[in-house]
C-alpha cells in the first residue's frame, strides 16, 4: 500500500464529513422515489469538478418512474492517461423511509462522536461519499493512472433496482468489454467482503370459500379456515424442512445460513374499517383469504425447486381436504448470486484489507438481495462484490449512522485497491 494515498486519503476528513452531510440532507426517499434528480446534479458537479465524463440517464417507465417522481441515475467516468481495465463504484442513492423512534433529525446529517447520523448514513450514502474520496484522491496522486474509474449513483435499489442498476445493464453500462471489476459499498463492514446473496421467491396465495350467513357456516365455506390448513402445512412439513438446509454460502447471520420463509401478510374475510368506524361487523361467512410469503433460498436450491415445494403442498390439499381452492399468483424472484474467492476483485480488496488494517477480511454472503444480481445476472459480469463501510444491522432502523474512522478506513481500502488494479505494474 502506498502510505501516501492513505495519509492524502486521512487528510480530507473534513471534506468527507462535508460530503456525507450534503447526501444525507437530499432526502431521496423511496418510496416515492423522490430527489433522484437533485442528488444527480449534486454527484454530476462535484464529480464533473474532478474531471470525470458525467451521464444522467433517466430509466423510463421502469416501477415508479412519472413525471412527478422520474427515475434519474448518474454514471461518471474518468479516463487515466493510458487505456486499460476499468474499475466501477455502484452505489445506490435512495433510502427508505424514516419510522418512528429517532433522537435525531434523520436528515439534519448530525455529528456526534465521530458517528454521522441521518436516514441513509450507514445504507448507504457513507459508502458513496468513501467511495468518491478514495477515487479522487487516487487520481490526485497517481495522475497517470492505466485504464478508468466509474462512479455511479443509482435509483430503487431498495425497491428491487429495476429503474436504476437493472436498467443500466440492459443498456450495457455493465458489459464486461465496458466494466471489468464492480465493488458495491454497502454497509458490509470495513473488514468484510461480500461475495453475493441468496435469493428470493415472493408470492401470494389466495383461499377461496363462499360467502353465507354467519349464523349458519355450513351453508358457505370459510376460507381462512382453509388458509389455516395451508399455515398448518407450512408449519408442519416446510418450515422443518426448510431449516435443514444448510448452504456452503458464508451468509451472515448465522440463521440465513438456511433456507428461511416469512410470511408478510394475512388479509381474510371482511374488510378492515377506517379508524372512525364505530359500527358492528356483519355476519358473514369469508369467501377469501390472501397471504403473501417471501421465501429466501440458497445456491444450493433451483428456483423450480423453491416454486415446486409449497405448489406440492396446496395440491396435496385439494386431494385431502374438501372444497379446497385455491390460486397463487407469482409476484417477483430473483436468483442468488455469489462471486468465486478467487475472482480479480475478490483477491484485490482482500489483499487491500490486509495492508490497510493489518487483518485477512472476512469472506460474507447477504441474506437478502441487493443491486448485485442485475449486474450478474443482465450485466453477466460475475467479477462484483459488495465492500463498504457501515454496520448492516443498523441499515434501515432509528438513528442510524456511521462512523467517520469507518468512511476513511474502507476508502483507504478502496484506494489501495485503485492502486493495484490500476497502477502499471512492476
Ligand atoms: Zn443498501
């Protein structure tokens, strides 16, 4: 590692701070989708400052994306004196709502105790704001770099990513003859290298019944009573066999190292009423009861697979249980994705941890999906990992924030990274 870099890197605390604050204070938060434009224009000067090649690339009708609410993502590019590979930063802008429970303005970007606090901080706008310092500072110190860097800002990420990353790899901005290696800076820890994540089923299940009055069941058919069946199903034979399965994938925490489903959410019979409402319900017999799950699976398990067991489960239903209807309507999937150890990157950023903070990283895979899967999967470029400063558990609660030493530790780690990748060799 060059100590140079890092104490170059070390010096600029302030303007990180600075940085940090400015994100944090555009408050793009999805849903709807808000001030995609505006935190654009923010990276668009600040980077065009530097000398990067600035794009902004609105994703038309992906999810979301209206005239009020219009999906904007910037990709920055700086060219090095000579050609060669080229190193992207990915970094979602959108943050998720705020929730009850802060001390703190969750947009007033405090500092207290070295930590930084806002909605955002740790998911992941400290990332970005590591990852934009490591790269200028680089380029400061090694004008004559070899091959290219990429910065982009991105939308939806915590919507599925379809109006930001998604897009942009349908339209090649993550074509392997383009990128050769992504690090995404999530909040994994400033010691950790993500290697990908599991995958992800959604769908809802309908039970149906037919309506009678309440006073005499027999002539109707309840359909929560046979979405109990269904509950009693999953309990008794999917959950157990569902924690048996263990992946070689190194998913943290320890408890998504299995198979794991969730049940979302259970809607039956009567609608509920405004808050208002003072009246009585009537008597009725439900003739309809939903639930949505959200199964997680590992590389080890086939998506027919996933699709194949609960199908299995509401068949067999129909055979032993009279009356039994129902419908299951497929909402979304998306497939696991997992980067070999000994990918280009991978070995980079390792070794990167080692000189920076004198320690063999951590290898993590991540429970639930993040922007990696579209640049594996439409992308097809396999050589990406998430790295970034930031505690994961803190991503999306109250007070949520990150540690200033963090930023400056994993953009010491980024940067040292840059050297390797792009310094000539020798
Ligand atoms: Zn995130």
């Amino acid at each position: 590692m060059n100590r140079n870099l890092s104490a170059a890197i070390a010096a600029k605390r302030d303007d990180l701070i600075a940085l940090t604050q400015d994100l944090i204070r555009i408050p793009t938060l999805n849903p709807p989708g808000q001030d995609y434009r505006a935190i654009c224009e923010y990276l668009d000067k600040r980077l065009s400052k530097h000398g990067f090649d600035t794009q902004l690339i609105r994703a038309h009708e992906t999810p979301g994306d209206s005239s009020k609410y219009p999906r904007w993502n910037i990709v920055a590019r700086r060219e090095g004196a000579h050609s060669g590979e080229c190193v992207h930063f990915n970094s979602h802008s959108d943050v998720v709502e705020v929730g009850a429970g802060w001390t703190f303005d969750p947009f007033g970007a405090e500092v207290v105790d070295g930590k930084i606090y806002g909605r955002g901080t740790c998911d992941m706008k400290g990332g970005l704001a590591a990852s934009i310092i490591a790269a200028e500072t680089f380029i400061e110190t090694h004008p004559d770099f070899v091959g290219a860097i990429e910065i982009s800002g991105t939308a939806d990420e915590e919507s599925g990513g379809y109006g930001g990353v998604a897009y942009l790899a349908e339209k090649g901005f993550f074509d392997p003859a383009r990128v050769q290696h992504v690090i995404i800076p999530e909040p994994l820890q400033k010691d950790r290298i993500c290697l990908g994540h599991r995958g992800g089923w959604w769908a809802e299940i309908e039970t149906k019944g037919e309506i009678a009055h309440g006073s005499m069941p027999f002539l109707g058919d309840c359909a929560i009573r046979h979405m109990g069946a269904v509950l009693s199903e999953f309990e008794s034979k999917l959950y157990p066999a569902m924690a048996a399965r263990r992946t070689d994938m190194p998913v943290v925490p320890e408890g998504a190292r299995s198979s794991t489903m969730n049940i979302n959410s259970i809607h039956g019979g009567q609608k509920e009423q405004s808050e208002d409402f003072t009246g009585l319900p009537a008597h009725c017999v439900p003739d309809s009861c939903r639930i949505v799950i959200d199964r997680r699976f590992l590389s080890e398990e086939p998506l027919d697979q996933v699709r194949n067991e609960v199908t299995a489960l509401l068949e067999g239903l129909r055979e032993t249980r009279p009356d039994f209807r129902y419908e299951l309507t497929e909402l979304n999937s998306v497939l696991p994705s997992i980067t070999d150890r000994d990918a280009p990157i991978v070995m980079t950023v390792a070794q990167a941890i080692e000189d920076v903070m004198g320690k063999a990283p951590e290898y993590v895979a991540s429970p639930g999906t993040y922007d990696q899967k579209h640049i594996d999967r439409i992308g097809r470029l396999k050589n990406c990992i998430a790295y970034g400063p930031g505690i994961l558990e803190l991503a999306h609660k109250p007070d949520e924030y990150v540690g200033i030493d963090d930023m400056i530790d994993s953009a010491c780690v980024m940067g040292a990274a840059l050297e390797s990748l792009l310094l000539p060799k020798g």
